[in-house]
C-alpha cells in the first residue's frame, strides 16, 4: 500500500540516521525552547515543562547514566506511574544509546525478578520507596543490576544502601560529566542509527512467560509516521498519558507521535486522579483498551440509576436519538432534516455534557485497542458523538497495523492497514503482517522468533506471525477473532463466541467481568464477578446488609439482579449459545491472581484449572458447590477462605 | 534515631476526679522533644482525660502542665492551640458538611492575619497570604498524607479511614509541635492501618514537620512498632514507663493489662 492520506506538516524524511532521541532535538528545535512540551499537575496545578527544561533533563539524566558506567547497548529498566521524570529517563538512556525496559508499575515481585534479571538490566529506576523495595529484594536474585534510581523523596530518609542513588544525584554527575566533556552528549546521541535497538518489550502472554520484543528507532517511527498519515495530530493537540508506559500504546502515543507531532504530553497528579485530571485537560485524543471505555460507560450508566425521574426520561430520549443516529451513520446511510433536527437536539440536551463528563469534549480521534471492545459500548460513543475507532497490532509491530478511518467504522472489525503495512490471512487463518514496523525477534529466545517473522517468497522482510486468526471482509476490514479461540463448540456441534458474549454482559453496569464456557460442553454457562461499588450501592439503597464482596455476591437479590442482565443478555443471542447457568465467584478476576493479563484479558486455561470445582459443578445437577482455597495479599499474607457458592439457572 | 532529651511536655502532680471519681492520680509524665511517646492502658484507664487535660478542654483539679517551661494549666484551648499544641479525637470531630480542603483550611485560620474587610476586597496582601497558605496546605500536607483526589469532596462521603486521615491533616495545618492523636487506627482495617502508622512516623522524622506525637492507641503491634517510648495507665494510674521493650516484659503491666493485649492485638 503507498503511503498516502493526510501528509503531515512536521513530517521528516526517516533515514537509516534518524533515531528517537535526534528527533526530539529536532522537534526542540522547531518547536523552540520556550514552547510547552509538558505538563504535569503537581500540588494541585498544572505545571508546565519546556521543550528546552525536557531536553535538559534528559541530557543531565543521560550522562549521568555515561558517568555511572552504562555503555550503548545496555539495558535500562523503568518501573513507575506515569511521570516527566520516567518519559526523562527513557529518553535520556536511548541518546546515551542504552536500551529502555518499561515493567508494569503493579508488577508483582516474580515479574520484576524475571523480566530485570532475563532483560539484563544494568540499573532500575523505580519512582520512589514501593519500587525501591522490589528493587533491593530481587538483587541478589539478578547480579547484573547494579544500580537502584529513584526520584520520589517521600519515605526514602532512611534508605542508605550503597546500590541506590537519587535521580537528582544521577543528574548532579550529568552536569559535571557535561562540564568536563561539552561536546559528549550531542556525540552520543549522533552515534545513534535508526537500526538499534531501542525498546526491549515484554509482552503480557495470555499463556506462558512474558517474551522480550526488539524494537528499533525505525520500528518506532515509520509506526508512529504511517499512523499520523491516517489521523494527523497538530501541534496545539492535547494528550494525556496515564495508560502504564509498559504498554505499547503508550509508547506509540508519547513517544512515537508525540515528538513527531509536538503535542504536549500531560500527565495526571496521581493515577487516582487521572479521570478528574482527563476532563481537566480535555485531550484531543486517547487511545486506551476497552476497560477504560467500560469503565467509562458504566460510570454514566450508575449516574443514570441514580438520577431523578426526569432527567432519567431525558436520557433515555435523548439516547434514542444517539443510537437511530449512529445506526444510520455506520451504516454510511444519509440523514434526514428530521433527523439532523434532532441530534441537534440531543447534542444541546445530552451528549455535549455527557462528553464533558468523560473527558471527551474536545476529542477528535478516541481509540480503543489491546482486546475487543463489545458491540454496545462501541454503539453508545458513536450515540454521544465520540469518533471511536477499533485498532488492531501487537507490540512486535510497534504497536499497531490497522485501524478504522473516519466515517468507515464498523463494530466487528478492527479497520483497514495503515500505510506501508501488508495484512494477510494465511490459509489456516492466521493474520499475518509486514511493514518497516516489524519487530526485530524475541530476546534470547530463537525459537518463539522463528515462530513469529518467516520469510515469505520474495525479500522484502520477514512476516510477522500474530497467531491471531481472522479474515478481510468484503470493504477490505480486517476482522480478528479472540486470541484464545475465539469459536468455541459445544458437543451437540453449535458454535458460540464467548468473547462476543462476555463483552456484551459487560454492558450492564452491574457485571465487573463474565468469563464465559461450554467449549466441548453440552451448554454455554458463565461465571460472573459482580462490579462491587455498583452492587454495592445497588444493595444498600435496598437495605441489603453485606460485609463484603464475597457475602454481597452470594445474596439471592443479587441472584436475581444477575440473572436479569443475563436474561437480557440472552434474548439477543441464538438458542445454542444461551447461557443456562451461572454462578457469581466469590472475588473479582485480578491480574495479581494470574487469572487477567496486566491488560486485563482473560487467561481462560489457567482459569479452568483454578476454578475446576466450580466449573464441574455449572455441568451437575448441584446447587451449591463448596470452596476452600487461599489467597495471597500483596504483602505476602495468606488467607484462607471457605465458602459455599450459589449455582443458579437463568430463567427466560 | 538521636536521643532526645529536651523535655517539651512536663506534667506534675496531675488530679483530674469528676465528683467522686478519679480519673487521674497523682501523674507525672514527661514528653521529650522528637519522640512519639504512647499512653496505653484498659478502658476507662484515663488515657482520653489525660489529652483533654493537655489540649485544655479538661480543667484538672491539681497539678501543673507545662509546655516548653511554661505553665500552661491556667490557659484556654485555643491559647494552647496558638502555642503549637493539636490534636485529633477518637471519634471524629470534623465539618462533615464541608469539603476536605475546607476543613483542612480551617485548621489554618490561626495564621489568618488579613480581616473581613481585606478578604472581601482580595487585593495585596489577603491574596497573598491566601497564595502562602494554600501553598503550604498543598505541598506540606495534601502530599503528605496522599489525599490529592479528595480535596473536593465532602467529608461525610469519604470512608472512615479517609476521614480520619482528613482529621489529621487538620491537625497538621495548625503547624504543631505537639500532636495529640487519640486512638487513630480505630475502626481502620489493616491496610489503611499502615498507612497511618507511616503517616505518623513522616510527621515526626520529616524535616520538614520533627512533630513530637503522643499517641493513645490499643493497637499494641502499632504502639511498640513506633513509639519511642511508652507509659501505661491503669485506673488513673501510672503504672510503667519505659521503652516498648520494657513494657512488653514489666510485670505489674502484664497483671493489670497484658491479658488483653491479645484481644487488642487480633490484628496481627
């Protein structure tokens, strides 16, 4: 495909020169020094940092990291919330020419051991005391680290290891390293070549320990270029960074856009105010995984039950318009002066301050990427006027391959390639892809590369196996179906698709997650984890008393609330594929538990085995199955717990 | 840690009945400057009167406070408050209308200079002696006590760890240098336990705060955890004195009290 759409007023020419951090002393330059880059709201306000204090930072941060001994090519793990200190730290290990290893900032100890120690991380910049901690018990376990940084002061006074140093220390030997040597910086980071490594990414596997993906700075820009050839961001655009920067969308936003374009990258007081701060800022764009959007909806929709009889009427009027609206809309048909008349409408009366609440008044272009987004939530942004779109990629492309273009947007496909990206289906139905983007192979790991880049007839680079299966409908949309087999067949033969169901029960505010079985079963059954604050609050406007999570899920009001959502459900779906039982689990799915990736998809095998009890018990005739198992707290603590579960059918 | 040894809290002879019952007997008690310094005992063992005396609320009937070698016994509470003496309560005592941040304001009128009529007006120095507290409420105590995505909600919404995490940041923001908290891990679960034991270990090590604290706590595990010394009461009486060490082994505080460390101490 060539490239074509919205050339891009910034656009440079990507040459085998060109790297990350040449590009943000280009962007300074064009940009000026005196120009925002940043903001972060600290104290309660909103500061901004210059492109010429981004830069500087960087530049102390990165000889001091020369001064404390990293070499090119060395390793450099990140752990922490999203901060200008850690986009500083990343930035400034690539112009030393170092490679940057982001971890989850609610890695669990055995994670950060793994991935430090199997990565060959030469220093750990945690954010403050919590990683600072992980970082002092896993290194004995990894004698390559040899440094712990850390930038928050808070609970550090008594912290006095030899292995940690302050960032600001970091920066104190950048200054006198730039002192000794002035021309050392601007060297290093002119010795670097769009072929290095820049990015060592462990993916999040639903099935077995995380891979470490090889990126280079040409991966990262011809990704970030070809993307903003479909939808450009300006210069004056807004974002706000607050998805953990472990994970590639973040990377593609904040750095691979973001110094190309020279939006200013905002980032939030604390991640508890990262909504609040989200409708402060009112960004221009957001690409985040379907649980934010979830998250989103159901906060409106809890509003919604707790309005007054009125305004409720109002919503649900104006909501009717939205959806006939965006139907016709999707559906590319024209419409009405009636019609037209009555967004107008809704727009004064309901969607423009629903979209403010959500942050949303100013967005031009919302993504919603990592796993599928269901039907119904996808149908109600295009109701409230928010361009949604589907994006599909994998961190060993860079982030993304393809993407819905505007007014071309349809529920059960991902869009069309981006420029200068090939997407196939292999005659078994896999979805394979090609572009400048692909991935350089799995660290230390020759197998699971061979598996993932194959040659295919000509020279032009390797495919980049996804292991994804699909297929390209009749406008040319991709369609990708669920990683973890996404058909599934009961024993009389009838297919369903779990995923397709879970999203859609994921609808009603009431269910937190629903993971769905009957593969190979004689019926579709599901087991639930209630959303606990709505229930919750659900519950006591009913005077029901509960203690917990566990004795709220197992109140027969809560039975019943449950199985009308799943009636509900049900009605839209065919005879085979209805759910018939179900069961509300007595916790909520929590990736600490392995039962979710970090990007909260399902890791349906291990679930099995887990809760093999349970799901025996959806397939007998028992009402009740009894529990005994433990859990672990995050402190190590352990807690036994024993119970008995409700089983129920779903009437209707 | 430094041994303190400046004396900051001095109490003598200390008589507090109500009519026929005797609160307090014959107490002395030292705080010294820098320590957090823990009052336990059994119910109804004097420990809550003790700080009401201290804060001024309690009138006792002998005996002599001083703070920082003054004699205090003769001033109102809000005089004792001008000298840097605060507290918190163990049921909480906040504006449950008002937002955190207002409540936490509040804490701050003392150090209001600036009238009604400056104020109205919000010209030179009523704006900025607003700017300077509000500085110092954000960078001082907000941060602090990690309580950014409350400051506008209203208290009698937030949990009842978060209100007393908002109690103490009231306190804070009269600038003490005696902090009196009265059972400040009541009614809290395990996690936000901790958080407020980290809490109170920042307010007295931070240098930016070095607040002496005196702590009445049933939380045993807490008490010996962070105090740098202990007394213990027993029916208005002091019945030991010492470091967490001592008082776990003394034998008259075994007999009288130990029996239901157990009971207070599920915690753990």
């Amino acid at each position: 495909m060539p490239p074509a759409g919205n050339p891009h007023h910034l656009e440079i020419t990507l040459t085998g020169e060109m790297t990350l951090p040449k590009l943000l002393l280009h962007t300074a330059s064009v940009m000026g020094r005196e120009r925002i880059a940043l903001r972060e709201k600290e104290f309660g306000i909103w500061r901004p940092i210059t492109w010429g204090h981004y830069l500087e930072n960087v530049k102390q941060i990165g000889l001091g990291f020369v001064a404390l001994g990293l070499q090119p090519g060395e390793k450099v793990a990140l752990i922490g919330d999203n901060r200008p200190e850690g986009l500083f730290s990343e930035m400034a290990t690539l112009a030393v020419g170092g490679v940057v290893v982001w971890l989850f900032q609610d890695a669990l100890i055995d994670e950060v051991q793994y991935i430090v120690d199997h990565s060959d991380a030469k220093f750990l910049i945690g954010e403050g005391q919590e990683e600072v901690d992980k970082g002092l018990t896993i290194r004995d376990q990894c004698p390559k680290l040899q440094r712990i940084i850390w930038d928050d002061r808070k609970g550090m006074r008594r912290y006095t290891d030899s292995m940690l140093i302050s960032l600001d220390e970091v920066k104190r030997l950048g200054r006198e390293l730039d002192a000794q040597q002035p021309e050392l910086f601007n060297r290093l980071v002119a010795q670097g070549r769009a072929a290095d490594i820049c990015l060592l990414f462990y993916t999040s596997g639903t099935t077995a320990k995380p891979k470490g993906a090889l990126l280079t700075h040409f991966n990262m820009l011809m990704m970030g270029q070809n993307m903003m050839r479909v939808d450009a961001y300006r210069q004056s655009d807004d974002f706000v960074s607050y998805l953990p920067f472990a994970w590639i969308g973040e990377q593609m936003m904040s750095i691979s856009c973001g110094l190309q374009a020279g939006f200013v990258i905002n980032f939030p007081e604390e991640p508890e105010t990262a909504q609040e701060n989200i409708r402060e800022i009112a960004p221009h764009m957001l690409f985040a995984p379907p649980r934010i959007y979830e998250q989103m909806v159901r906060n409106i929709q809890v509003r919604y039950l707790d309005s007054p009889f009125l305004k409720r009427k109002a919503y649900e009027l104006g909501m009717a318009i939205g959806y006939r609206v965006a139907d016709r809309k999707l559906a590319r048909q024209p419409l009405s002066l009636g019609w037209r008349l009555l967004r107008l409408a809704g727009e004064l009366l309901l969607f423009r301050s629903l979209r403010d609440h959500l942050g949303l008044s100013r967005i031009r272009h919302a993504y919603s990427g990592g796993a599928a987004l269901g039907p119904d939530h996808f149908r109600f942004f295009h109701a409230i006027g928010v361009n949604l779109k589907q994006i599909y990629g994998q961190t060993e492309i860079a982030g993304i391959s393809v993407l819905h273009r505007d007014n071309d947007v349809k529920f059960d496909t991902v869009g069309k390639p981006i420029p200068e990206t090939e997407v196939k289906i292999t005659p078994e139905g896999e979805i394979i892809s090609k572009s400048p983007s692909v991935f350089k192979g799995y660290y230390k790991n020759p197998e699971a590369t061979a598996e993932a880049l194959r040659m295919g007839s000509d020279d032009s680079g390797p495919w980049l196996y996804s292991s994804d299966t699909g297929f390209i409908d009749g406008d040319g949309h991709l369609v990708v179906f669920d990683r973890s087999a996404d058909i599934m067949t009961l024993v009389n033969g009838s297919k369903f698709s779990p995923q397709y169901i879970e999203s859609r029960l994921k609808f009603s505010p009431y269910l937190q997650d629903a993971w769905v079985l009957g593969d190979h079963r004689p019926y579709v059954t599901a087991v639930i984890c209630m959303a606990y604050n709505v229930v919750g609050k659900w519950a006591e406007s009913r005077n029901i008393a509960y203690t917990s999570y566990m004795e709220l899920s197992q109140k027969p009001e809560v039975y019943q609330l449950v199985g009308q959502a799943i009636s509900e459900v049900n009605r839209y779906l065919p005879e085979a594929a209805r759910i018939r039982r179900f069961v509300n689990l007595y916790k909520a799915f929590d990736a600490d538990d392995d039962e979710l990736t970090r990007t909260r998809k399902l890791r349906r095998r291990f679930l099995e085995e887990r809760y093999q009890d349970i799901v025996h018990s959806l397939y007998s005739r028992k009402d009740f199955v009894h529990i005994e198992t433990t859990i672990t707290y995050e402190d190590g603590r352990i807690a036994n717990i024993k119970t008995s579960l409700r089983l129920e059918e779903v009437s209707g | 840690m430094p041994e303190q040894t400046v004396t900051q809290l001095k109490v003598d002879d200390l008589h507090l009945w109500f009519g026929g019952v005797a609160a307090l007997t014959d107490l002395d008690l030292e705080v010294r400057k820098g320590e957090i310094f823990s009052l336990i005992g059994p119910n109804g063992a004097g420990k809550t009167s003790f700080l009401n005396c201290v804060s001024g609320l309690y009138k006792p009937q002998r005996g002599t406070i001083t703070f920082h070698d003054q004699d205090i016994s003769r001033l109102r509470a809000h005089h004792r408050a001008r000298l840097g003496i605060s507290r918190t309560f163990q049921k909480i005592e906040l504006f449950k209308g008002m937002t955190v941040l207002d409540n936490i304001r509040l804490g701050r009128h003392l150090y209001m200079k600036t009238g009604l009529i400056d104020g109205a007006l919000w010209v030179g120095p009523a704006s900025r002696e607003e700017i300077q507290h509000r500085n110092f409420i954000e960078e001082a105590i907000v941060d602090l006590l990690e309580i950014e995505h409350l400051r506008d909600q209203v208290v009698h919404m937030l949990p009842y760890g978060l209100q007393k995490r908002v109690e103490l940041a009231r306190a804070l923001a009269l600038e003490p240098k005696l902090l009196l908290l009265d059972e400040p891990m009541a009614g809290l679960n395990l996690e936000e336990v901790e958080d407020m034991a980290r809490f109170i270990i920042d307010i007295n090590e931070d240098p930016r705060w070095e607040v002496t604290c005196v702590l009445v706590e049933h939380d045993m595990g807490v008490v010996m955890d962070i105090s740098d010394r202990v007394a213990v009461l027993n029916f208005g009486v002091k019945i030991a004195e010492g470091v967490p060490q001592e008082i776990v082994s003394d034998q008259a505080v075994i007999q009288a009290y130990l029996g239901e460390i157990e009971v207070y101490a599920t915690r753990r």
